[in-house]
C-alpha cells in the first residue's frame, strides 16, 4: 500500500500486507499466515487482529498477534497489545497494557472485543 494512498473501512486480507499509507479501520488477517507490516510512513488508526505483525509506523488501536509482534526502533504505537512472542527495538514507543497469552486466548480476545465494538451503538440522528 503505497504512501500517497488512504483506505477507511475494515480490510481482510490474505498473504502479507504492507502499509506505507494510511489506513482508518481494522486490518483483519484472514488466515493464519497472514503478516502486516506497518512501514515507517504507514500509520494504522483501529484494531489490527493479525498473526504476524511488524511495526515501524504509527498504530492508534489495539493489536492481536496470536503468533509474533515486532516493534521497530520507529514504532510508535498507542494502544493494548495482546501477544503470543514479542520483541521491541530499542527506541519503539508504546502505550498501553501489553498481555501474553496463548495463540487461541489471542485470537479468542481480538474476537470478543471486535464483537462488542460491532454491537456498540455511537449515535443515532432523527430523520
């Protein structure tokens, strides 16, 4: 995904995503062999439920990588990581809670939380 390009919107993809550009929705893996790597221009605004996960951009979301994370000496990620294996650089910022779990807990909690948000009412408008 290139740096001059912005998607909104949920994505699901299969294989390997590169994120140079901006992305506001959820990135969604959709098999086990899934990996992302958010570029250092990439900046991902909501939840990234992805096995393999590599940042070295910008993350405002929750990240559920039931396989590895790793954040890169230019990662800057605000938000709850819920992880199998993981490695920060040093210099990677983060804020948040981390949690190790076992790869299905991880998946098992990106699933109840993506739920609750889609169940989640933010407004209604008369018409």
């Amino acid at each position: 995904m290139a740096e001059n390009l912005e998607i909104e919107g949920r994505l699901l993809f299969s294989g390997e995503l590169i994120v140079n550009g901006v992305v506001r929705g959820d990135l969604i893996g959709k098999d086990l062999q899934s990996k992302v790597q958010i570029g250092p221009s990439g900046q991902v605004t909501g939840d990234i439920k992805v096995p393999t996960v590599t940042v070295s951009g910008q993350v405002e979301g929750d990240v559920y990588a039931s396989a590895h994370i790793s954040l890169l000496s230019s990662a800057k990620v605000n938000g709850n990581i819920y992880y199998s294996s993981m490695e920060m650089a040093k210099g990677g910022q983060f804020t948040g809670s981390i949690r190790q779990l076992e790869s299905a807990m991880v998946v098992e909690q990106a699933e109840v939380r993506m739920a609750q948000r889609a169940a989640t009412v933010t407004s209604i408008k008369p018409t």
